[in-house]
C-alpha cells in the first residue's frame, strides 16, 4: 500500500509544501517512524524532533513552521492523522466467518447475519445478537441476553443474563457485565444476600476496557449511556448510571446508585462514593476521591476531591508548612522577649 | 405472581394501614415503581418521595410518619423488602440440569448429585465437587481442588491446583483463585522466583466479586474466613487471613502475610501494608492507606490512615492552612513595627 | 522425601549446629511448622519465635544467635531456604502431556516440541509457539502472535492479534495482552476510536500477575523488558515501556507512553501520569501519584509524589498543624496586648 504525498494531501484535504512526489508506505511516531513514512506532529513545541526523525515527510496542522522535510498541511492534522492510520492498517482478519462448530448456541437464540462467532463461544436460551457483529473465542452470554449489530465482544468476555447491548459497542477481554451487585443486609454479625434482580443496559458506541466489572441493579438497571469510553479495570457498582459521552481513565470506581453527568472527563484510579450526582461536563483529576455533587463544568482534584483553584492553593501552603513552624517559633522566643522587658 | 397488600402484611409479619385489597404485582425503586407495585422507604428523610412515586404502596418501618398511599408497617423494612424482592423475583433458569457434553472432566474427579456444569468447564485430575453447585460455561478447575455443595461458580471463574473452596460460597465471573503469590528473591539486579507452594482456603458461605484475584500462599495457606464478603477486582495476596463476616468494597488490595479482624468494614480503594494486623471490627474508610495495627473498633482515614477524629481534625486544619500564612505574615510585619519601636 | 540435617547442610553448602542426623521432612513458617520440618529466620529480631515453634530445625544466617534448637548456618538463608523448597516441594503435574484433543488450533499455527495444550484452548492463524511451554485450558491465542520456550499461559489467559511474547515468561490467569489502548479524537461531544495498530512485546524472564491488563500500542510496541515483575490487577497502557527487572505491585497503573526506568521497585496501587520518563532504580512508595521525572536512585512518596525526605517533613508538619492554630491565636492575642499598651 502506498500514496504519494500529492495524493495524501488530496486525502486529507491539505497541502503539500515540499516535493509531492515522495512515496509513503506507512505511518509511524516521530521517534520511531522509518524512512518512507509519514509521521505527525500537532503541538509546535515538538518541532525540534523533526531533525532526528528518519520519517519522508510530516503531517501538520496549519500554524506550523516550515521545516526541513515535507510536510502535508491540514486543517484538522490529529484527524487527518487518524485518516492515514486508517488508509495505511486496514484492519486484519482475525476472526473468520461463521460460525465455529464448537460454538455452544441455545437453540432458541438467534444470530444476525454476517455475524461470526469462534471456537468455545456459549450462547443462552432465548439470547439475540444483531447482524455483522463478532464474537471472539471463550465469551459466554447467559440466558435472555440482546446484543446489537456490528458489536464485537473479545475473547472471553462474560455477559450475565438479560444484560442489553447496543450496536457499535466494544467490550475487550476479561469484561464481566451483570454481575450481581455488592448489596448485603445485616443480621447481627452476619450479612444476607440481597438479591440482584435488575440488569445492565449498555448503549450504542460504548467501548469498555479489558477486565472491566459492570454490576447488575439490585433493581431497575445499572445504565452507560451512549457513546461512554471506559479504560481497563475499572469497577462500575450497581444501579450506577454514566451519562452520554463520559470518558474514564483506568482502574477508577463508582459506587452503587451513583449518576454521573455527560461528557465528564475522568482520570485514572478516581473513586466515587456511591448515591450522589455529578454533573455534566465535570473533569476530575486522576486519585480523587469524589464524596459529593459538583455543578456542571467544575474541574476537581483530590481527596476529598475540592475544586481544583483551591486544591491548588492547600497543596501550595502545604509545601510551606515546614517553613512555617520556623517562623512561628521565632515570633514566640520574639514576643517572649518582648514581654521579658 | 401477585398479592393483596394483606397478604404481603402476612408474609413479612407486618400490619396494613390503608386498603387491604389492593394488588401488588412486584417491588421497584421509589423514583421508578410502576403502579402495582410496592417500594420501600426505610429513612424517613424520603418520605418526600412519595409524592411522586407511581407505586401502589409502600413498605416502612414501625416509626414511619402517614403517607397518603397505603402502607405496610413492620419490624424491620429492610429485610421485609427482602422478602418481597425474593418472592416476586424466583430465581431464573440460568444453567440447564445435568454435565454439559463439551466439559472436559477428568476420569478420577468426583461430582456431587445435582450439581450442574455448563459448556466447556474444564476439571482437573482428582478435583471433587459437591452437590447441588452450579459451574457456570469456562470455568477451569486444577488438579486436586475441592469445591463444596450449593456452591456457584460463574462463567470463566479459574480455581489453580490444590485450591479449597467451602460451601454455599459465589465466586463471580473472572475471579482468579490460586495464582501465584509475588515472591522474588533478589540476586543482584535480577529476580529468582520464590515457588508458591501453598493454598488458598475460602470458608462457607463467601461471596467474592467478579475479577477478583487471590493468591496461593508461599506455604500454608491464604484464607478467607467464613461469611465474608469481597466486591469486585480486590488484590488478595498470598498469606493473607481475612477474618469471618469482614466485607471489603472495590478495588482494595490487601498485601502479603496481613490479617485483617473480624467483622471489619473497609470501604473501596483501600490498600493495606504486607504483614499487619487489624483489630476485629475496624472500619476503613475508602481509599485510606493502612500501614499499621489498630485495636478493634478503630475508625480510620486517610493515607496514611489514622484515628477518624485525628484524620478530621487535620482535614479542617489543612483547609485553614492558606489563611494561616496570611495571619503569621501581618504578626511578623506587626512584630517588626515593634521592634523599631 | 526426607533428608538428614547433615544433608540438608551439604545441599545449602552450611554448616549445622547441633544433631546433624535429625530427620527434616519438609519446609514450614516458623508460626506453623511442624515437627519434622526446618523453618528458617533470616532477620535476628525474630528469633523469639524460635521458643514457640514447633519445627524441629531452622536455617539461620551467620550472624544468628545460638538457639535451643539444631540450626544450619549459611551464607545467604533466604536462598538456601528458596533451594529446600524447591527440593521439598517439586512441581506437581498440573496439566497432562500433549495437545488436549478439543484445542482449536488453527492450521497455520506451528506448535514446538514437548508444548502441552489444555482443553478448550484456541490458536489463531499463523500463530507460533515454542518448546516446552504450559498453555493451559481456556487460554485463547489471537492470529499472527509469537510465544517463547519454557513459558507458561495460565487458564483463561488471552493474548490479542499480533503479539510477542518471549521465554521464560510466565503469564498468570485472566490476563489480557494487546487490548486495544485507550485513544480517541474528540469532534464535538462525541469520541472517534484511534485505530490501536501497534503491538505488545514482552521479553524474556517476565511474570505478570493474574487479571492484568496489557494495552496494544497506537503505533510502535508496548515493551515490557526483559526480568520485569508484574503483580495483579495491574494496567499497563498503550505505548508504556518499562525497563528490565523493574518490580510493580498489584493495582499500579501506568498511563499511555510513560517510561519507567530498570530495576524500579514500585509499591501498590501508584498511579503513573502519560507522557513522562522515570530514572533507574526509582523506588515509589505504594498508593503514591507519579506526575513527573524524578531523576535515578529517587526514593518519592505521596500524592503528587516528592522525594521521601520532602514528603515526610510536610508529613510531619502536618501532624503538627492543628497545634500551630493554637498557637498562631495566643500569639495574635498577645500582640494585641502589647498593641493596647
């Protein structure tokens, strides 16, 4: 597979500055990308690498300056990037159509076209997956489950009965939705199941990373609304609801009957006490902990999560505090000198 | 399945206030019953609620103020709630009877009678299963492990060599039990792997989260006692003691050779120090750090965690902490004026 | 299996102290040893348990007191202790000899001598494995990956399209390897999937613990060097390096393009901002946040971490603050006497 530069920057609806003749073969980082590809920079600041880098030619946004090799000038360089990528790693075969004999289907679920599904995969009475989705090897979909179309499920990701996904979801390996949520009532010293009786509802255009935890509701549904990203490991309690488009960093947790707002952006390891609201548009900061409501568009950082202007000015008065004792011991001994005369 | 709100009074040993003779066809959530159904409200802060709930009735307790929808009062709600969730919510079929024909089961294991095994379990040379227990599709059994009776493992749930799991005891999706503890001995700049050759013994009656991850101890063995119960992707490592009825939330690591009481509440994100004890009854709050012992009925916060009142009274003083360098900068200026003086 | 204490020193290349005939039939801790069996102290303090143990020897360093009971002197005891170990507990046979007939390996895919392949385990095309590895059941093996000698995929493991994993590598349950990374260009309120077309390489000697998880590369590789120690529940993403022999504890993650640096010893539950580069040798203490470079041989500490020393002053600092409130006041008070005078 390969473009020249002219007709990259056709592509991507750019310019070339430089020779459009050269030919590009691939895509690759700046400091690792090889002769014969193109690389990428978005942030000016990164400029200096463009003299150590063996990449033909560079892909930027307009503002850029000029520099030693050619360069492809686009309006939007991160998604012209991302077009590339696209053009240059078609996606491989890895999976292959139909339906693997060893598949175990109920036989009353039912399958939608195109849609393949490996080796070992079980599927439960009364399940219905959409058309064009793909079902890796090693998943296992209890009973009364919908799965919607052009959704693919990786190796042995587990979906609890009567769970719902949309069309267009990605669930990567070791995903486990419908568990029964962590709900107990206290008897004396010991603790009784309350059962989990309600579902999970996942909804279209949602990516969920490896080995995350999605609990079913006690009642009622456990909801990630369409559009949500969630990195790898992370723990999403019962009866939670994430708001559309709400972005989650790695390893973070929310407690049960917790709602988070849309378009939230949410580092990694952050905790959420559970029954509280957050609103939309909220960022907080990777290790918060968020132990109540913050209006729509704060930014908020630490434990307990504060907004971040005053989180800032504690940590800023912390790194003081050695200095400060010094200083209050000497308007002691002075004061005390003072009083003696 | 529906009942009289007068046989609903019977069932759970309560007393009707309103008309007797409404039906009930299920329970929901206050802020989403249908009508026909009953909720519950145990906190009389709530009582607002009912307003606008939909539900045709309402279960409370003994102290619950008159509500303009009929009501059931009794003992104790929340395990009458209990009760009615359990009745209207029987148990779906979710396994089918019997050994699925696709599991690989070793010619020297034993299975109990009426225990079933799913598509694709897996069950190693000399493991013995109790009765009556539910193996859910892909779960893989080592050699030599024992399950007990009314036990359940979930889809995909791993059990390595030599693992002990007692009776009646949930092991969800994804839970790793038996993997090796992370033990190095150092020679220079590389690592030699110390052999786990211990066990792990989970006690009767344990619930533990799904993508939980326990590890064999390096001898003897890592145990978790009778009754306690662990949320999701919680790190247990190897020789650890988990005393009876503990329960841990999320995402809580616990390191090598620690033993926590019985009893002990620990909220989510916790981490605990390798080879500590905890006192009986000690409840951490999430995301604390615990590095030392604390004496039953501690509570405690923080990283590192200490007493709760300590942990608190610091928090405001922290939060005074900007004011602070303001206050001691005019006593310095003030002080100076004096010395001029 | 049984030997002399006399054979026992010959083995560590010791020394006994006492009835070299005695009969040790095994290795215990010293708190449940039991009669027949050597335990082994290396640190003097602990030598009070020596008069409550029941174990009918100990393996000592040479600096250790003299005892009630036969010891072995030796140079390094934890090793000669690592050695009796190995010696009295050899491997036991955890999965049969051969290729289990219900593997689903794909044609293409090339299979070394002596490998074992559990039940249920699937292969993808072109995929090539080495001599004498364990691949046990459950475990599914994308298309075109590469896997060392001697390595051993534990139960469930998966192991995504394109991947390379070396010798000698022990990869425990649940494990995820080549997950696509966490990337997505924003257009409005919505997310566009960045293409993950990278891979995962993991080299030689490596041991990653059960349900972690190993992000793709967005282009380039993920690399986790030669000798590096993984916990569980660790998240490793996209674009991550660490360096050789470098130890993690469990629930650590490590954002997009961070590189740590060889013989790291990194505690549990730190978090590690994107985009950074951290020194050799660094130690970081457990539930710490990493945000930036911290040049080789650091010892950081906290949220955000700082140098160990920096962070135990504000510590202790703080520890002290509710006090300083007090005294800020009595000395304002006495100024204002002063100032009335």
């Amino acid at each position: 597979m390969e473009l020249t530069l002219t007709e990259i920057a056709e592509l991507v609806n750019g310019e070339v500055v430089g020779d459009g003749s050269v030919i590009i073969t691939g895509v690759g980082k700046i400091e690792d990308a090889l002769p014969g590809q193109i690389t990428f920079i978005s942030n000016p600041k990164y400029v200096k690498f463009i003299d150590s880098t063996k990449a033909s030619a560079v892909l930027v946004g307009e503002d850029f300056p000029q520099v030693s090799i050619p360069v492809v000038r686009t309006k939007n360089a991160y998604f012209s990037f991302l077009k590339l990528l696209r053009y240059f790693n078609p996606p491989i075969e890895t999976l292959e159509e139909g339906i693997h004999p060893s598949a175990v289907i109920h036989e009353t679920a039912t399958i939608g076209a195109n849609t393949r599904i490996g080796a070992g995969v079980v599927i439960g009475k009364s399940s219905r997956i959409g058309e064009n989705s793909t079902i890796y090897p090693g998943v296992v979909i209890g009973v009364d489950v919908v799965v919607g179309s052009n959704t693919v499920l990786h190796a042995n990701v587990v979906l609890r009965e009567r769970v719902k996904v949309g069309s267009k979801v990605i669930l990567h390996s070791g995903v486990v939705v419908g568990s029964d949520g962590f709900g107990f009532a206290r008897e004396g010293e010991t603790y009784h199941k309350i059962p989990q009786v309600g579902i999970v509802i996942i909804e279209d255009d949602v990516e969920i990373g490896s080995n995350c935890s999605i609990d079913r509701a006690t009642l009622g549904a456990t909801i990630i609304r369409k559009g949500v990203k969630l990195d790898n490991l992370i723990q999403v309690a019962h009866n939670v609801e994430i708001g559309e488009n709400t972005v989650i960093a790695a390893q973070t947790g929310i407690s049960g009957s917790t709602k988070l707002g849309r378009n939230m952006m949410i580092g990694g390891q952050v905790g959420f006490t559970g029954h509280i609201e957050v609103g939309d548009r909220v960022t907080v900061a990777a290790q918060s902990g968020v132990s109540k409501y913050f209006p729509p568009d704060s930014v908020v950082f630490g434990y307990p999560a504060r907004p971040i202007m005053q989180a800032k000015r504690q940590e800023a008065a912390l790194r003081r505090l050695p200095g400060l004792l010094k200083r209050i011991s000497e308007l002691e001994s002075k004061l005390a000198a003072f009083e003696k005369k």
